[in-house]
C-alpha cells in the first residue's frame, strides 16, 4: 500500500469513528432523532464522495 492509499484509508477511518464518537457526545443532548441522522447522512456522503476520488485512477 503506498502513502496515497494509507492517506484515504486513514480519513476515512477518522470520519467512521467520528460517526460513533459525536452523536454519543456532543449530541447527547439532542433529544430528536434526526440530529444524529443527519451527521451520519453528511459523513455517509463525504465517505462515498473520498472512496470516488480515491478509486478514480484504477484501471481494470
């Protein structure tokens, strides 16, 4: 794996462990639902948005 492909993998664990750490933390006190929700949408799209960048120059 070279440096470029440990870069991708590396934010795109943090942002995965952000999805479990945040909403059982900083929004605690969010009684609805839909706070938690939307975080996990908005980083659900950023995720998918990096596995494009980072799959853009395979070849098969």
């Amino acid at each position: 794996m070279g440096k470029r492909e440990a870069f991708w993998l590396i934010i795109c664990g943090l942002l995965i462990l952000l999805a479990y750490i945040i909403p059982y933390t900083i929004l605690t006190d969010v009684a609805k639902w839909y706070g938690s929700f939307l975080l996990w949408v908005l980083l659900g799209f950023v995720i998918i948005l990096f596995n494009i960048i980072f799959t853009k120059d395979w070849r098969s």
